[in-house]
C-alpha cells in the first residue's frame, strides 16, 4: 500500500502527549502505534524516573491485534498484550480518533472525561506491510517497523525507527 493509497489512520504514530482532565500535556514515555490497514502494534516504553506516573496508556507495554472503524468508532482488537486479558476490544469515542485540522501529521485521540493524546506522524511515506499471526504482529510503515510478539507466557514488544529502537519486555 503506498501512501496516496492509504487509509488516513494508516501510518507510524510516535505520541507526543498525553494529558487527562485537569492535567497539564506531558510525554512520559517513547510510545509508538504502528498501523496498517487492518493490522496495529503499540509499543510504550517509559523514560526512566517516570515509572509512576499515573497516566493511561503511560508504563511499559507492548499490545498489537487487528484495527477497524464501525459506525464512526475506532476499534482495537487487542490479540496480543504484555499487560491485560486478551482478546478483548478497546473502543473508541465516536469521532475521538482524527486527524488534526491545521495539521494533517498530527493525529488525536479523545476519550472524553479520561485523556486526549496527540500523535505525530513518523512516516507519511513509505510503503506498508503486516504479518499477523496468534503469536505475532509485525508492521511496517515506511522505514518505521513494529513487532510483538507471543512467546509462552512472555510478551515482547519492539520498534525500530531511525536512530535506533525501543524495546518492551525481556
């Protein structure tokens, strides 16, 4: 899939912030969603001293399973997870999944009264690929590349972007 053929959502998601009612926008982790067109990997690392922040979606984890939009409500069907049952579906709010209106590289996710976290966007070119197995979600966006993996009760998460990687799990 090459990107004018692509689904808006499509693309390698690096978040910038993330705040929830009351809060002040903050990054306490390298967290990165890696999405194909049907295919996701979440991969969040924290940065050291902010282990206890408080925040959703803001410790060490890797999730990834298979992503849809029904009815105008963004949905992740998480397969594979190092923290939490599987399978289950995280749903979004009606229209809490969209890209920015002054900035088409900005992606934001708003669950109203819980949080609301911008995405930049790592790689708005590039060819897209997904392996999706039980045990494994390998996606890649342009020179952005995301895998978790399964392996007895280990989950381990990765992402390779340029200068480097991040890595969930052992």
């Amino acid at each position: 899939m090459s990107a004018p053929d692509r689904p808006w959502f499509v693309g390698a998601w690096r978040r910038r912030s993330i705040v929830v009612p009351g809060g002040s926008p903050t990054e306490p982790c390298e967290a990165w969603w890696i999405q194909a067109g049907e295919s996701f990997v979440d991969v969040r690392v924290v940065a050291p001293g902010q282990e206890d922040n408080g925040l959703p979606y803001s410790s060490t984890r890797a999730f990834a399973g298979r992503f849809e939009i029904i009815d105008g409500h963004a949905q992740w069907h998480v397969e594979i997870d190092s923290e939490g049952t599987v399978p289950r579906i995280d749903r979004g709010a009606a229209a809490g999944l969209y890209i920015d209106h002054d900035d088409p590289l900005l992606m934001i996710e708003d669950a109203p009264g819980r949080f609301r976290e911008v995405w930049v966007q790592h790689a708005p070119e590039g060819e897209v690929e997904f392996v999706r197995s039980a045990a494994l979600v390998s996606v890649r966006v342009g020179g952005v590349v995301g895998v978790v993996m399964s392996t007895g009760d280990t989950v381990t998460g990765r992402v390779w972007r340029e200068g480097g990687s991040i890595l969930a799990g052992t």
